[in-house]
C-alpha cells in the first residue's frame, strides 16, 4: 500500500466482491470504508490516541517504557490489518458469480479474521484465501473448527499434507490411497511413516499400520477420479462391495481443507493403481486412454 491507501478499490470491483467487503466491516467493524479497505482496522480510534498523546506531551513527559510500548502496539496492529487485508484480496478473485458473502454468518468471519491476522506467509495467505472464498461462494461449506485449527497449522504441516494429498482420489469422497507405506512412489514424494504419524496426531487423519481402510456397500459400476481424471470400476457383485483404500483415512477437517492445499497429481501414480486394481480383477473401463500393463 502506498500513502496509506488500501489495496483494493471497491468501486472497482465486482459485487459478490463489493457484498463481501462490506460483510467483513459489518461483522468486526472498520474494516473498511465505502471508498477503499482501510490500512489500520481502528485507524480513527489510533489517531484519536495519537491526538491524546501529543496534547499530553505538551504538561507531561511520557516514560520512555510508556513510547516504545504503544510504538510496538500500533506497528503490531498495523501488521495484522496488512495480513487481514492481504488474506481478504487474495480471497476477491476467488469468488464466483453466484456468490453468497451477505449469507456468511458474521460470528464465522470475526472468527476466521481472529485467527488469520498473524499470518503473514504467502503461502498460508493463499489457503486462508481460499477458506474465505470458498465459505463466501458456498456459506457453510467451512466449519468454525476448520477455521481454528487451521490457525495452528504451520507451514510445514501444510507442506506434508499438500504432499498427502498429491495421492488423493475422489472415491465418494476424497480418499488418499496409501497402500505400502515401504513403496518407493510414497517415500520419494514425502510420504513416509512419520510424516503420517504427525498428520494423524494433529487431527488431519487417521493412520492405521496394522490393517487397510474400505469403501463398503458399493454398487456394481462406480466411477472414480484422479485429478480429473476419470475411472469407472466394475465390480463383480451386484451391490455390497468393498474397495480397499489402504492406511489413511481423513478427518472432517482433512476432507475441508484437501481441496485447497495446492497439490498436484504425481505422474506414475495413476498406473500405479490401476495396476494394484488389476490385479484385485477389477475391470476398469476406458475413460481412462492407455491403461497400463499388469507387468512390473
């Protein structure tokens, strides 16, 4: 920001864009003027201190200790109103035409800015963007407790799981399959035992050594993807089938936050699949161009 002035030109914007700004001041107050979003959330109220201060300094002298506290008191604010309005204009571009930011529930967004204004991370601003935009194009789609856990999340958690969910496919839902953990196509791309053990402790799945996760009561024909790519699965019952899907299983905040980490499909895995797929005798039909040969 220059002179002050914020990023964003409201009368510039779309109106899911306009609607969403105005929600955000409306739920925490001074966040923005109709013209521009503020530099400081509370900037009136800051320079009515200023003000204060420098009438006072004229009868008395203010301790040195008293200067530098409200100095790092207003550096601090002005820091978490740079991250807030950063987050905020990551989050414009992300909106839909159809939109719903007036039906965002205002005790979600004083929320959501209460545990974003520390960030200050590219990278972690991009997924709070995208947590943002993503409640304002669909209200209700993150909980409040997606919300505060990903306040803890740091960057190399976000990292790890990014790397998860490179293995990722939608099988109803989104499903990392992890089938050996000792296979080199998992632990040349960061998925090792202890990465995994870390992820299930800070609750972004559940890990189990001993014994493989299943899709149940699955109908005959079921179509699967893989970033994108589509796979359609015959399987030889009518209904009541089984997939397995190996060692991990995500929790409700891993299924809201998979879709936004910013991971990308890992060339070979879907060969290496359909290859684990073949070999169980599933027939897999051909949305899927080259299938791969059953050789090793």
């Amino acid at each position: 920001m220059e002179g002050g002035r914020s990023l964003i030109n409201i009368g510039e914007l779309s109106r899911p864009a306009t609607v969403l700004i105005e929600k955000i001041s409306d739920a925490i107050g001074g966040f923005c003027r109709p013209w521009q979003i503020r530099r400081v959330a509370q900037a009136e109220a800051d320079a009515d201190r200023i003000k204060a201060i420098a009438k006072i300094r004229t009868q008395i002298e203010i301790e040195d200790l008293t200067q530098r506290a409200l100095g790092r008191f207003l550096a601090e604010e002005t820091k978490k109103q740079d991250n807030m309005e950063s987050i905020t204009a990551k989050a414009l571009p992300l909106l839909e035409a159809n939109s719903k930011p007036e039906e965002i529930n205002n005790d979600w967004i004083t929320n959501f800015f209460d545990k974003c204004r520390l960030i200050s991370d590219e990278e972690m601003q991009n997924i709070w963007a995208k947590v943002l935009s993503g409640e304002a194009n669909a209200p209700g789609k993150y909980s409040k407790r997606t919300v505060n856990f990903l306040g803890s999340l740091d960057k190399y958690d976000a990292a790890i799981f990014s790397e998860l969910c490179s293995f990722a496919w939608v099988i109803e839902i989104i499903t990392p399959l992890i089938y050996d953990l000792e296979s080199s196509i998992y632990i040349d791309n960061g998925i090792t035992f202890d990465n995994l053990k870390h992820l299930d402790d800070i609750g972004l799945l559940s890990l189990n050594i001993f014994s493989d996760y299943g899709r149940l009561k699955l109908p005959n024909i079921l179509k699967v993807f893989y970033f994108g790519n589509p796979i359609i699965i015959e399987f030889p019952e009518e209904d009541e089938n089984q997939l397995i899907i190996g060692k991990v299983l995500l929790s409700k905040i891993g299924q809201e936050l998979a879709p936004i980490c910013g991971s990308k499909p890992v060339p070979v895995f879907l060969d290496y699949v359909i290859e684990l797929w073949n070999i169980e005798g599933l027939i897999l039909s051909s949305p899927y161009p080259n299938p791969p040969s059953q050789s090793a």
